[in-house]
C-alpha cells in the first residue's frame, strides 16, 4: 500500500475471498481495494478465477468465506431488498456482453430501469434515459436494431450503456476488449477512460489485454494462484523483473 493510498476512500473491498469447486481451490485468500473515481485493473492468467471473482462480487455466487464490502456495507450480511438496492449502485459489463437477443437495443436497456427505476425513485422518463445511455456511448442511431444486426463492438457498447442506465457508482468491465479488432478495441479503451473522467465512476476491470491496461489502468493487481501476487502502477509492473509478472507484459 502506497502512502497516498491510506487517505482515500474505499468503495469496494474484498478481504479473504476464498472459493473452490471441489478440490479446484480457484480464489485463496483473494484481498483487494477499490478506492474512489479509479480505475483498477485486475490481470490474471484464463482460468485464474477472475470471472469468479467477478460473481462473487455481485452475488451470482457464493464464496466459501471471505468479507466483500461495498460502500462499507458487507454484503453478506444484508437482506434481499438492501441487496438489490445495494446491486443497483454497480454497472456490471458481462464477458461477452450478454445482451438480451430477443430484445431491441432499446429493450435491453430499458429492462434494468423497468426493475428499479421505482425503487431509486428516477424521475426522468425512461426515453430520455435511454437515449442518453445511448448517446453516451456514441450509438444513438441503434435504438431500434436487433442485437443481430450490431457488430461486436456495437453490441459493446449497448452493453455498456446498459450497466450505465443506473448511474452506478461502480463499473465492473469482465474483459471489455476480448474477441474485438484492435481499432474497436481502441475505441472502447477511449470510452472507458472517458467514463471514468465524464461520471467519476469507479472501475474494476478484469483483462488480459496489455494495451487496455496500459491505457486505462490507475493501479494494476496481478492475480495469480488465487491470490492477489503483486499490485503497482503500469510502470511499476511492467518493469518488473519478476519472471511470473514479466510473462503477462511480454
Ligand atoms: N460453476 C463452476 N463450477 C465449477 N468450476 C468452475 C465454475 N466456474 C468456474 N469454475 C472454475 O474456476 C476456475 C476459474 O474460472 P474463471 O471463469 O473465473 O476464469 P477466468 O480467470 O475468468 O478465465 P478467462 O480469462 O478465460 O475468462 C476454472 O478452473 C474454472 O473451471
Ligand atoms: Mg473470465
């Protein structure tokens, strides 16, 4: 932990996560901290237990032990309803983005609001919502498509203006650039930079995309053998000597 990093303020914490699938012991002893407006990256090798982490996070799944607080509310120890209050303040872009096929781009991101614009007592229409989203993401010409007819990095940034429609004070990107050209790829780096200073939202971005980290990274935490191996800044990490660091930089 750096000297700066003890006056800010944390959004998200996990402390001990623990989780295995029979003897596959995937996250041991897994600690990590969000603070406030940055944008954290999480690199790990495929299999490395990112996306677990990811949906332990949001509650898809449940961890054997551990402690995951999120604005200093331990989500474990909420009912239902604070859960689902509390889920509303994080956007969460799936890996592969998971849009809903039957649906327009238009139903697709109404759907979130549809569950809770009530409940977080939105007053604006869900039209102007919608639109804005769109507009957000530079896509306001595919309101009325079908996810068929959008390429891939259309359809990720529907995707992205969907986990934004709530104005979520988190953002967890699951490999935002995977299975992208490298020009869309580039582009959808952009936005995230630009998401981060536009809404002052807190990331936590899991890739193994060199060049998004580079980008995008304020700090970086490498995840290896179920626990958080090492943590610096781009710079710090990609000089490292290290031969377990160095592979993921090569
Ligand atoms: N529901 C599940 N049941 C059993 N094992 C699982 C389950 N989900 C994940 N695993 C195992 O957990 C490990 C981590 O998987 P995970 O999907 O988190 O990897 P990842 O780091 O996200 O990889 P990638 O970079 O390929 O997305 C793998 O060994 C996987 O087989
Ligand atoms: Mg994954």
């Amino acid at each position: 932990m750096t000297e700066s990093n003890t006056h800010r303020e944390v959004i998200l914490e996990i402390s001990n996560l623990q989780k295995s699938f029979g003897s596959n012991k995937v996250l041991d002893n897994f600690n990590l901290r969000l603070f406030r407006g940055e944008n954290l990256v999480v690199m790990g090798k495929s299999g490395s237990g990112k996306s677990v982490m990811v949906k332990c996070l949001v509650g898809l799944m449940e961890p054997n032990s551990g402690r995951i607080t999120i604005n200093n509310k331990d989500i474990t120890s909420l009912n239902q309803e604070s859960l689902d209050i509390l889920r509303t303040e994080i956007g969460f872009l799936f890996q592969g983005s998971a849009l809903y096929d039957s649906m327009t781009v238009r139903e697709n991101l109404e759907f979130p609001l549809r569950k809770h614009k009530k409940r977080l007592q939105i007053n604006e229409t869900t039209e102007h919502l919608v639109q804005q989203a769109l507009k957000s993401v530079g896509l306001s010409s595919a309101l009325d498509l079908m996810p068929s007819e959008l390429s891939g990095g259309m359809k990720r940034r529907v995707a992205l203006a969907r986990a934004l429609i709530l104005n979520p004070s988190i953002i967890i990107y699951d490999e935002p650039t995977t299975g992208l050209d490298p020009i869309t790829a580039k582009e959808i780096i952009a936005l995230m930079k630009s998401i981060q200073s536009s809404y002052g939202t807190s990331a936590l971005i899991i890739t193994h995309d060199v060049d998004c980290a580079r980008v995008v990274a304020d700090r970086i935490i490498l995840l290896i053998k179920g626990k958080n191996y090492i943590e610096g800044s781009f710079q710090e990490l990609s000089s490292s000597t290290d031969l377990q660091v160095r592979a993921f930089f090569k």
